[in-house]
C-alpha cells in the first residue's frame, strides 16, 4: 500500500496540466467517486490495525497535497492563458488602428512660411522668449518714452523691470545682426507677449514671423518684391499687394502691406469688411540707427524687415474666424487642417 501511496504522490507532483479541461479530468480520475485515491482509501479501511496511524498519516498528506496542487494548477493554467491573449496569437487578424496626432494650423502655417522664405535664401534664427530693453526696445530705436513700454502693452518681470517677455521676434533680429556680418538673411519665427484682453481677434500669447534682409545696395523695390512673391507662394498665384504708409521705430520709412482679398479676389466681402485687401504685415526699410546700434555700418549697408503674426495669417487662410480656437486646443478644430493625416 506504501507504494501505491507513493506512486500516486509522484503522479500528482509531476503532472502538467495545459488546458483548464485537463485539470478538471485529472482530479475526477484522482479525487472523484472513483478515483485512485478514494479506491486507496476504501482499502486503507481493510488493512491491519497495527498499520493504520501510520499509513492513515500518509494518505490524509496525499490528499491534502492533492486538493492543493490542483488548485495550483487551475490558476497556473489560467494565468497562461491570459498571457498568451495579449501576445499575438493571430497573425492573420488586421492590426488594431492607433490614433495618429496631427499637427497644430500655427505649425503648419509657421513651416510653409519658413519654407517659402528658404527658397529666397533665407535661413531661421531662433531667440530667447524672456529677453532685455535692449534686444526687445532700446537697440531697435524705441524712444524712452514710447507707449509700448509701458505696463499696458509688455509684461516686465517685475523685480526686474530691464527683464521682459519679448513682445516682437525683431529681438532676434537685433542678436542676429550683433553677432552676424552682412550679408544676413534670416526669418525669426517664434512666440511673442503682449499685455493685451483676450478676444477673437487678440491674445496675450501668439506667434510672429519676422524677416531681415541686410546687404549693400538693398532697396525698397527689393522689399516690395520679396513680400510679392511671399504673397503669391501664400494665398496664391493672383494675389496682389498693396504698401500702406505707417509708422515703425526700427524701419523708415515703414509700411503695412495688405494681400487682396483671395475669398473674394478683390470685389469686397464680410472677410475684408468690403475692402478687397487683407491686412498681413507690417515692413520697412531698417532705421540707420538700428544697424548702427548693433554695430553695422549704415553708411555701407541697407537693408529691410518684416513682420507678421501667425495667427493672423493662419485665420485668413483657413477662414477662421475666433483667433481663441488656436489656443483651445479642441482635437476637433486642430484635426482639420493636418492634409497628411
Ligand atoms: N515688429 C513689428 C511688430 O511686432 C513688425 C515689424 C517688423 C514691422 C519689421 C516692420 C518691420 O508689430
């Protein structure tokens, strides 16, 4: 009988069950009505007294060892499962669809601008967002006095008042020019500050793309041309363009420029409020007093700048209307405008 006990034992210690079924017929042929054990215990019953304590011991171990092993095996079996699940187990099954970002309207206008300018020659500098007076007022020909210093317009840090955020990327024209010999060529993308009341058409935060054009002999023609052709690559083929008088520190003189109106190709509609022109940059002729701040020799050199906000521009082109939903950033609005995806 002893051996019979240690048999079985053996046979339970080894068995390695695969399915949960497997588990289920191996205890029924072990622990069932008739099953080897219950047998083995039906005949402990006729075996002699003096044998009985400590055989009896042996086979109340087997049956506990068993009822235990086979619970083991139950969730041992279980967990197997589960793994293989998650674990490719067809590999003919179409793959599941990730969701794909996009890219945000102010990335993707920013990067056609950029392009558009690399094709003339120009190449992007990059500037820091918490800057000084100088690179953001003093160098570019602000006056002390000038309103745009004022509390109102510029958020200063305010232990500090020399710190502020920039409120234009001309500050990285100025960095560009201290630091780079003429020719220079450079666009100046980035985020700028304004102290402003947040509405359709404004917002404290938003991004500008400034140009500077510095070389011998450069002139307005040139500027009006290059914004021409910017013109063109950007609201289309038969766009025109129109130079308004204005008034800029940095450049003199200086100029708006509007786009005619590609919704309604100049006949005037609600987008241009009638006018058939779109307002799109401001632009100029850069002040002698701005190279020679930044140690550029305006009797040798001239040159041009221009700025534009991205926003703005990113409104005409897709028609948007509310300047806030670029900062909502609701996937349903950002989603449309992405032709990749
Ligand atoms: N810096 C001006 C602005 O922020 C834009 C500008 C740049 C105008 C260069 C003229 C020349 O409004």
């Amino acid at each position: 009988m002893i051996e019979k006990i240690n048999n079985l034992l053996k046979r339970v210690e080894e068995f390695k069950p695969n399915v949960t079924t497997e588990v289920e017929e191996f205890r029924i042929k072990i622990l069932g009505k008739k099953g080897e054990l219950t047998q083995l215990m039906d005949e402990f019953k006729t075996i002699a007294p003096e044998l009985k304590r400590e055989l009896g011991q042996k086979i109340n171990e087997l049956k506990n060892f068993t009822q235990n092993r086979i619970n083991e095996m139950k969730e041992e079996v279980e967990a197997a499962k589960q793994g293989n699940e998650s674990a490719i187990d067809d590999m003919t099954r179409p793959g599941s669809n990730d969701k794909l970002g996009s890219r945000h309207p102010i990335s993707i206008v920013k990067n056609e601008i950029i392009e558009i300018f690399a094709r003339l020659g120009y190449t992007v500098a990059d500037g820091p967002e918490i800057e000084d007076d100088w690179h953001v007022f003093s160098a570019l020909n602000f006056p002390p006095e000038h309103p745009a210093r004022d509390m109102q317009d510029t958020f200063f840090v305010e232990k500090n008042p020399d710190i502020l955020l920039r409120t234009h990327t001309s500050s990285i024209q100025v960095r560009t020019m201290e630091t780079q010999k003429p020719p220079i060529r450079v666009i100046c993308p980035g985020r700028v500050f304004r102290n402003e009341a947040i509405s359709y058409r404004a917002h404290c935060i938003f991004h500008q793309i400034e140009g500077l054009y510095i070389d011998e002999n450069v002139s307005f023609a040139d500027m009006k041309q290059s914004i021409l052709y910017f013109a063109k690559e950007c609201f289309g083929d038969a766009s025109k363009i129109r130079l308004r008088p204005s008034y800029f520190p940095f450049t003199e003189p200086s100029a708006e420029v509007d786009v005619s109106c590609n919704l309604c190709n100049g006949k005037g509609c609600n987008v241009c409020k009638g006018t058939g022109w779109l307002e799109i940059m401001g632009c100029g002729m850069v002040d002698p007093n701005v190279l020679e701040a930044s140690g550029i020799d305006s009797k040798k050199y001239s040159g041009f700048a221009f700025g534009m906000g991205v926003e703005r521009i990113a409104m005409l082109k897709f028609g948007v209307k509310d300047l806030r939903l670029y900062f909502e950033n609701d996937v349903r609005f950002l989603q449309q405008f992405d032709s990749s995806l």
